[in-house]
C-alpha cells in the first residue's frame, strides 16, 4: 500500500541528506529535533515520504502487504521523546516542595522501588525543605510519607531493602559528603550508550533541581573527571528544544 503512493514521475523535494537528517531528528534517545521535523516535513510530498518509509527499516516495518507501518516500539519510544522537553518545563516551574514531593511518590511507585531517588532527596536537601516536601505529599497524595511507605514497601521489597543496605549505605555517604562527585555520576550514565529510561530522567531531575544550587560545582566536577564540559556532553547527546532547555539552565547555574 505505501509504495502506491509513489508516482510516475513525480518530483522527489527532499535530498538523501535531508531524509538522514529527519532519521535523526526521530531516533532520541534525549529529545527530538523539532526544527529539522519542521523545516524537512512540511516539504515533503507523498513520494518523499514513501521513500523516506522505505529507507528507514529502524523507524518502519515493510509486512507482506508493502506497507511501510511504524514500529510500535519506536512509536512509543518517539512519544516519550516529544515529553521530554514538556516534562522538563514543568519540573522546572513547580514549586520545589511540590517537585520533591511527586518525586518521593515516584520513587515508590516504580518496580522495583527507586530507593537511591529517596536517598538522593533525604541527603541533598535542607530539613526545611524535606519538611516542606513532607507537607507537599500529605496535601497532594492524602496520606502522609510514612503510611504511603508502609503500603507500597511491605514483604519481598523490604527484605530486599535490608540486603542492599551496603549500596544504600555508600550512595548516603556520597549524597552527603560530596554531592557534585554523587551528580557528575548519574549525570554521565545518563548520556551513557543506551542508557534505561529511568537513568535518562535522572538527567532532567538532576538538572532542573540543581540549577540554582551547585551546578557549577557539579560541572567542574565533570570536567574535571571526564576532561569534557558538561554543556558540550548534553548538546553532543540531546536534541531539540530539550537539548536547548537544559543548556541554558546549566549555564544559568554555572554563572551564579
């Protein structure tokens, strides 16, 4: 059905270079490339993207019927992308009790529970501002911290929390003895090859929440031990406005 589309001579608009571009602009992992999606999509006519279709088996699958269908697990992975940058904006404008607050939720909500994200939020925060995360939780989740706790961490879970207690103890010593060591660390896995999702959030976390507390430590910790700027690293591995996003914020945090 898809190759139908293409006409006897009908005019191809769009160059070889233009259809690795769009490829590109699809593939992530951290964002997409909105201004190529833009600029090369509205130019195409039927027969460009039909090429575009059958040149990109890592974005489309060709079935018996020669119909260039996306691959579902591209598809969802492309919906994740678009988010992305939609996620980091709202991270950035909430309000930080509220941010740390859904945090917590999240962390144990996850499977299996993300408990070095509850160690990261008790060790890099003042008492007032866990107190006011607390609050935040109760108001947002009708429940306190510690009944959520007692719900969603029972049995297999917290036998497992008491065999990870060496792990556990080591981040908390890293989270409070040198916090830009601890967020250089999760920073570069993040933009590691084929990072896990989780990992890849961890990079809009730390982040927006560390801007406008020791993001310039946190980048001369990374500069120092990977001999590259953290800005070269985020604009060498994200795309698109997200990509721009957390340039600007790092060099908001770095000029402070």
């Amino acid at each position: 059905m898809g190759k139908k589309l293409k006409k006897e001579g009908e005019k191809i608009a769009t160059s070889p270079e233009e259809c690795e571009a769009l490829r590109k602009a699809f593939s992530g992992p951290h964002g997409v490339e909105e201004k190529s999606m833009l600029e090369i999509l509205v130019k195409c006519n039927p027969a460009d993207l039909t090429t575009f279709r059958e040149n990109s088996p890592c974005i489309f699958l060709d079935d018996e019927y020669c119909f260039e269908k996306w691959d579902p697990f591209h598809m969802k992975s492309l919906q994740i992308e678009f988010l992305r940058f939609q996620r980091a904006v709202i991270q950035r404008t909430m309000l930080p009790w509220e941010r740390d607050a859904l945090l917590v939720r999240k962390s144990l909500e996850e499977k299996p529970p993300l408990y070095n994200l509850l160690i990261e939020l008790a060790c890099t925060r003042t008492s007032d501002e866990f107190l006011g995360a607390r609050k935040a939780f109760q108001c947002l989740c009708s429940e306190s911290v510690e009944e959520f706790v007692a719900v969603k961490v029972q049995g297999f879970q917290r036998r497992l929390l008491d065999l990870d207690v060496i792990q556990i103890l080591r981040d908390t010593v890293n989270c409070l003895c040198a916090p830009p060591i601890y967020f250089r660390k999760i920073l570069d896995t993040a933009m590691s090859v084929c990072p896990a999702e989780q990992e890849m959030e961890a990079l809009t976390r730390v982040i927006v929440t560390r801007t406008d507390v020791d993001m310039k430590d946190i980048a001369a910790e990374f500069d120092r031990k990977y001999g590259a700027p953290l800005i070269e690293r985020i604009e060498a591995a994200a795309l698109g406005n997200y990509r721009d996003f957390l340039v600007a914020l790092v060099k908001r945090g770095m000029a402070n």
